[in-house]
C-alpha cells in the first residue's frame, strides 16, 4: 500500500515542463570573456613599458632614432647596456643597492618576524598603542626622517656607508613586515603549535619547526615588500649617502644630462634585479602545502 | 604507562573571577580510560591542559608515575595528546607528521620507520603516508592525529574531544576503532567529551564535571543508574533523566501528582521522624511502562506528543501538570490526547534532596 503511494506521488504532472531559460549560461559566458579581457588589457598596461625599455636598451643607438618604431628586437645590441655599465658609480651603485637591498631584507626579517609574532599572540600592554606608533614612521616623509639621519650618521661616521641607507630601510619597512607577519601569526592555529609542544618542542623549536614554515607566504610578501621598496627608494639613500651611491640614487643624479640610450639602460637595470627577486618570491607566496591559493 | 595523580588543582584564568577548576582532585590508575564529561565551560578542558602542561594551575600539584610535573612545560612530561581541531602540521607531510614527536625524541631512523608504518597500517593510512594533510579527509586527518599520539609510547594519552569534528556516522565508526586501539595500546588515557555517549561507551570510569568541580566519579553504569545529584542524571541520558516534584507523607505514602504510591522504605522512615519529606523523583524514560487507565500501582498521565525515534516512540506526557517523557516500543501504538496509566520500575526510581539537589540513599 505504502509503495503505491510513492509511486502516485512521484509521478509527472500533466503540465508539459517550461522551456529551459539559457539565458543565465549566456550571461555567465559574457561575463568571464570580459573578465579575461580586463586582465589582458592590465597585463599590458603593466607589461608593455618593461618591454618597450627592455627594447631599447637592446638596441643599438641607431635603432633607437628610427620611425616607426620596431616591437620586435632586430637589431640585438648589448652596446647600449656596456656604455651604460662602463660610465662612473653605475657597477659600484648596482653592488651597493644589491647590498643595500639583502641586509635590508634580513635585518627586517630578524625584527619584524618576531615582533609580528609578539603582536599576534601575545595580549601585552601597549599592544594596540604599539601598533598605532608603528605606522607612525610610515606617516613622516622619508626627507623629514633623512636630514636628522644624516647629521646623526655624520657625527657617528655612519654617514656614506651601506649600513647606513640599510638602517634607514630596514626602518621603512619594519612596520609593514610586522603589520603583515602579525597577520599570517594569526592565521596560524593556536593548537598547532601546541602539538608541536607536548610532542618534544621547547618554545623556540616549536616556532622555528612549525609556526614560521606555515607564516612563509606572509613571510614571502613581507620580503617582497621590503626588497622592492630598498631598491626603489631614492630620497633617503640620496641624501645619506655621496660616494657609496645605491643605483637609483645614482641613476637620478646622472639623469637629466644623459642621452636617452642611458635612460633606458638605467630603467632597464633598475627594474630586472626587482623581477628576479618577485619571480623567485613568488612561488612561497601562492604555494601552500597540497593546496595551492590562486 | 603511569597513574595520574591530580591534588586540589585551582586555576583562574587570566580577566576572569570565576575558579575555572575549583580544587579538583582526581587519580586516574595506570592503564585506566578516564573521561571528563561535563557541559561546556565546566572546567574539562583545563584540568586536561594543566595535566598536559599547556596551562599551569595556581594551586595543587599533578603528578604522572609519580614525579610531581605541575610545573614542568610539556615537552618533559612524556605524553602525547590528540587534538579537538586535530592540529595536524599543514606543511608537513602525513608520514613526517607521524614521525614527529619521535623525531623530536631523537628515536633512531629505523626505529621511526619501523613504528610510523606500524602506526600507519593500525589507523590505515598507509596508502596516505605521502600526502599533505590538506589533500585528507577530516576523518583521514583525525587519524593521523591519533597515528602522532600513539607512536610515542608515552606515559599518558591525553584527548581532547577527538571525535566532535567528525560526521555522526564516522564519529559512530571511529569511536569503536578508537576503543579498539587504546585497548590494544594499554595506556592511561583520559579523554574530554561533553558527548554523555562517548563517555559511556568508552570509559571505564567517568568524571562528570560542572561549575570546576567534580559532581560525580565512578563508573559509566552507575553514573547513569545512580547520578549522584541531579544535575548529572539531567546531564546523563538521552532524553535526561525525568525528575517530578513529590514528597513523602508521614504515613510512608510517596505522592507525586496529586496521586500515592508505595514510598521506599528508608525514606518512609525519614519522613515518619520530620513528618512529611519533599522529594525530587527522579527516572529514566525508559523505566516508565505504559498500561491502561486505571490499573492499580499506576499514575494517570495524558500523551501530549508522540515522537517515533525508529527504534523506539517517545512520549512526551502530561503527569498532573509536571511534564515527563516516556520511551516505549516502536510497536505501541499510541496518539496525543489518549489518556494512560504510568507504572514506574521501582527498583529504577532515584529520589533527590530537593533543596541541595543530592541523591538520597539508604
């Protein structure tokens, strides 16, 4: 009996069923074609200057004068890029911003790191004030912060030295590695690093083993931010430093009176070493253990 | 394996008044599986914390074998725990993930591969141990937490609600499993749940815990059969324990309802010297039978709702105003509004102070 009325129950009705609307299908398609289209067309807002510098600066001279204007490299010449690296302060700038750009890295990592973790799991008092003031270097314009510097630096002897644009960097970027690495410390379960202490970890080993592997993309995008900011920035390294110029700074003080071959060879230099570094960077940055964040 | 011995442990946390355990004492034997049941917030999971070192009490002591560990962090406490989020490491691979408290005992390689693969085959994840946690199930994931606790060989396995991120049926699956193992394991384990089912079936005794305190210790069939005060028999049961208001008149008549039965003998005593003794009665559903209206030795109650649970029909009743439920046979046959007569098993019936909420005894 009971069978029977299943059967009724789930019987068509009598009512032909409505035409399927593919409307909604189309919309969707329309939609994705745009979305893709938006990233071609900022992909190249991006892409095309890189590759128009990296163009001419494998050019040769002439090449550069010629109308229309070649996309396609035909005339491949490094005679651009060894004047350039044979004129004054350009290899020992490129060194010093390699430099300049490492410690920087590694100085705020060994600050930062720890005291992102301190912000994030630790209820200490003067967290939130601490994390306020934090910004606050951020807010003073780096010509405020560089001519006290100078004259600090100066009477130390600090003053034209790597160390000293690595220590104006390192306080440039600290606040944004801390602000990023307390983030990732927070996405880190509490519980994790638990385990890891009844199963043998003291503190320490249990931060190194566990909490820092699983805050490496934080980490990655803290290091990314804290390298590209030391290579590009020029005001305070110009101001902190004569002799022992980082490129930018040396690339800007020779710009104005230079042919425009240079200015392209310095571009071009100036934005490689930054690639590399994001290119190595980035596959800390989207790959997480078996899942990848894309 | 050690017997755990726990003193008077205090413990407030950090911005709050309130004793998170109040001066609880607990010894677990060796080779004992002990169960902290209790509501949440009722100091479970703390006094599991203090004994693994995660947190440190303000006063008492604990000690495991007999070395006082209260203070010790708990890397020197040899044991090993198994997580409620499972807190398996994401960035390391499921045979590693194994491996690392042994590791971290500096055990020898071979011996590592030895145990892993041991510990691996008996949770079955052999056909896994290549894997990143995050390409596992939650049942998968929960297993290989339980594969890091027992490749230690530690002293104490301690578990915090293991089984309440899991799906019903796997939880069903795995509890068994989990029985299984700590068996063949042998090790004092105490294990937190507020589920009174896993606790039943896993234990071999149970300390049903509320407000910091222990309300009850002892074993699973007697907690249930004999709650020691009211809260714990509400707590026990699924439906809890039923409890009406009655009381017990000077000529040994208990009356409950507005209707007289027979009163026990020890309490008819009582009320006889006081003259009258309220009561809180306290039973089971499963100890009320159904009769006819009218049969001698029963009390008039009204179906209210009728609940068919598969294996069994709930009844939620009317008693003379006091709501009670029933849990009869699927094959009765009943509809609200009929009206019917409740017998009590006796022998099944617990009485209760009404004012301190304590079980009365003989």
């Amino acid at each position: 009996m009971s069978h029977a009325t299943t059967n009724k129950a789930t019987a068509p009705a009598d009512r032909p069923a409505p035409e399927v609307d593919r409307r909604p299908l189309a919309r969707r398609r329309r939609n994705r074609i745009l979305l893709q289209v938006g990233c071609i067309l900022i992909t190249l807002f991006m892409a095309l200057p890189i590759y128009l510098i990296a163009l001419s600066a494998t050019s040769s001279r002439a090449a550069l004068q010629e109308f229309p204007l070649s996309f396609i490299p035909n005339n491949f010449s490094l005679e651009t890029m060894q004047t350039f690296l044979q004129s004054t302060g350009i290899l020992g700038g490129l060194i010093n911003s390699v430099q300049v750009g490492i410690f920087t890295l590694l100085l705020s990592l060994i600050i930062g790191v720890p005291a992102g973790y301190a912000v994030a799991r630790f209820a200490f008092p003067g967290r939130d004030p601490y994390q306020l003031f934090l910004l606050f270097t951020r807010a003073l314009p780096i010509v405020v912060l560089s001519v006290p510097l100078a004259q600090l630096f100066l009477q130390t002897g600090l003053y034209d030295s790597v160390l000293a644009v690595v220590l104006l960097h390192t306080a440039l970027a600290l606040p944004t590695t801390i602000l990023i690495t307390s983030s990732v410390f927070l996405g880190v379960p509490r519980d994790v690093e638990e385990a890891a202490r009844i199963f043998g970890c003291s503190p320490v080993q249990a931060f190194l083993k566990v909490v820092m592997p699983m805050a490496i993309p934080g980490i990655a995008a803290a290091s990314i931010f804290t390298f590209v900011m030391s290579w590009n920035e020029v005001l305070g390294a110009s101001i902190l430093t004569l002799n022992q110029r980082t490129l930018p700074a040396q690339v800007l003080s020779s710009l104005a009176e230079s042919p425009l071959a240079y200015r392209f060879a310095g571009g071009f230099l100036l934005v490689i070493p930054a690639l590399i570094f994001i290119f190595f960077m980035r596959r800390y940055l989207t790959n997480m253990w078996g899942s990848t964040i894309r | 394996m050690a017997d755990i011995s726990i003193k008077g442990l205090k413990k407030t946390y950090p911005g709050s008044t309130e004793l998170a355990t109040n001066n609880v004492s607990l010894d677990v034997a060796e080779g004992e599986f002990m169960v902290l049941l209790g509501p949440s917030g009722c100091g479970k999971t703390t006094l599991l914390r203090m004994v693994a070192g995660l947190d440190f009490p303000d006063e008492g002591s604990i000690s495991i074998g007999g070395r006082d560990v209260t203070y010790l962090p708990p890397q020197d406490r040899n044991l090993s725990m198994v997580f409620q989020s499972y807190a398996v490491f994401p960035h390391r691979k499921v045979r590693t993930n194994i491996g690392f408290g042994l590791v971290m005992k500096k055990v020898p390689r071979d011996e590592l591969e030895k145990k892993v693969a041991w510990a691996a085959d008996l949770l079955q994840l052999t056909p896994y141990l290549d894997r990143y946690p995050a390409q596992l199930s939650g049942g998968q994931r929960q297993r290989v937490a339980v594969a890091r606790a027992i490749v230690m060989d530690a002293d104490v396995l301690l578990m915090d609600e293991p089984l309440s991120n899991l799906d019903a049926l796997l939880r069903l699956d795995f509890r068994a499993e989990l029985k299984k193992i700590v068996q063949q394991l042998g090790s004092t384990t105490l294990y937190v749940t507020h589920d009174q089912v896993e606790a039943m079936s896993l234990s071999d005794r149970v300390a049903v815990m509320k407000k910091g305190q222990i309300a009850q210790l002892g074993h699973p069939i007697t907690v249930y059969e004999e709650p020691a005060d009211r809260f714990v028999g509400g707590f026990i049961g699924s439906p809890p324990m039923n409890f009406l208001e009655g009381r017990v008149t000077q000529q040994g008549a208990l009356e409950v309802a507005g209707q007289s039965t027979e009163a026990p003998e020890f309490l008819a005593r009582s009320a006889a010297r006081s003259g009258g003794l309220p009561v809180m009665v306290g039973i089971r559903a499963e100890n009320i039978y159904l009769e006819d209206r009218g049969t001698p030795g029963t009390l008039d109650a009204t179906v209210e709702v009728v609940e068919p649970l598969g294996h069994a029909t709930l009844l939620t009743m009317d008693l003379g105003g006091q709501t009670i439920k029933v849990q009869v046979a699927s094959t009765v046959r009943v509809s609200s509004g009929e009206k019917v007569g409740l017998r009590f098993d006796q022998a099944a019936i617990r009485f209760f102070d009404t004012e301190t909420q304590l079980g009365l005894t003989a």
